[in-house]
C-alpha cells in the first residue's frame, strides 16, 4: 500500500492535536490516518517530546539479571520475552547490550548437553518408547531447550539399536494414531445415523 505524503497544513493540524494530549490513534482516526502512520511522522518530522519516544517499559538493573539468569538456563529469546512480558526483539538488544552474545559464551541453541543428554534421550527412547515431539516436550520439562531438528541430530548419532528403536517408537505412534481417528470415524458415523 503506497503511503500518503504528509502536507504542511495536515503537520499543523497534527502538532495541535498532539498537543492537545490525544495518542497517536485518536489522532489518526480524526485525520482519517492510521496510528503507525500518525507515530511515524511525529517521529519524522520531530513533532514528538522526546521523552515520549521511549517505546516499551525501560530496562531496569534486575531486568536485565533476570534476562542473564534466563538465557544461562538456555531459553530462547522468544522464550524470555514470553517470560518477562517483553518483545523477542527487546530482548535480543538487552542481551546484546549486556554482552551475552559475545564469542566467549555461547548461543542458547548451540549448547552441547553432553552425554548427560544423550542418556536421557536414550532411556526415553527405549524405556519409555517415546518419539521426538514428546522427547522435545520431556526435556523441556527438564529445563533443556530442544528443538525436534537438534533432537534427530542427536539420535543420528547414537548406536543404530538406538535409531532402530527410534523407529520402531515412531511406527507404533503412527499406527496409535491411525486407530484412534479410525474410531473417531466410526463415532461420528454412528451420531450421524
């Protein structure tokens, strides 16, 4: 969608609403604009107090150890904006800012578990005759963030009775399923008759 060019008399019209103490969508439903472009031209052409530009609730000291301590634990950044009420890019910058995302300590995804990991997988894999999506949702549990690609990567290279099992869980979870809509089939033809 191509955007309108803001006129002078449109600017005026907009620094005295503004001033006024209207936000940027009441603004912009009396100017037939919309909020985004309303916040961007008082952006642009400064009509704004810049102690009004600060977007988001500011940082504070315990934010940003809360923020420390969640990415030590090797949550995402999607995950700790979740968790802190906060935007995944907020989030990002904050630990950018604190110099989490430096070479020295690595990015919550690239963290080896070890074999600690490896044995837990394993006994799910063969114990608990699970598949990846509830291998993935365990160790969540476990405060270990996983996804299914890091999962299959890890399994890949175990032992091949460890994949074979891998694959004899995911064929008994296949057919599971199958049954289980097979009857919900057969459930509704029934209510349906």
């Amino acid at each position: 969608m191509a955007s309108k060019t803001w006129l002078s008399d449109e600017l005026d019209k907009l620094t005295r609403l503004l001033e006024q103490g209207l936000t940027y969508a009441e603004a912009g439903k009396e100017m037939g604009r919309s909020q985004g472009s309303v916040r961007s031209a008082a952006l642009r052409y400064r009509l704004m107090d810049p102690a009004t530009r600060v977007i988001g609730t500011p940082w504070s000291r315990a934010d940003y150890d809360h923020l420390e301590a969640l990415y030590l634990k090797r949550h995402t950044y999607a995950e700790i904006g979740r968790l802190m009420g906060r935007s995944e890019a907020s989030v990002r910058g904050a630990s950018e800012r604190l110099g989490l995302r430096s070479h020295d300590r690595p990015h919550p995804g690239s963290y080896d578990y070890g074999e600690r990991v490896d044995a837990m997988i394993r006994d799910m894999i063969e114990v608990e005759r699970l598949c990846v999506p509830a291998i993935v949702r365990r160790l969540k549990a476990h405060d270990i963030t996983a996804s299914g690609h890091w999962v299959h990567k890890r399994i890949a290279a175990m032992p091949a009775e460890v994949r074979w099992a891998m694959r004899r869980n995911a064929v008994e979870r296949r057919a599971r399923l199958r049954s289980l809509w097979a009857r919900r089939q057969r459930a509704q033809k029934r209510q349906a008759a």
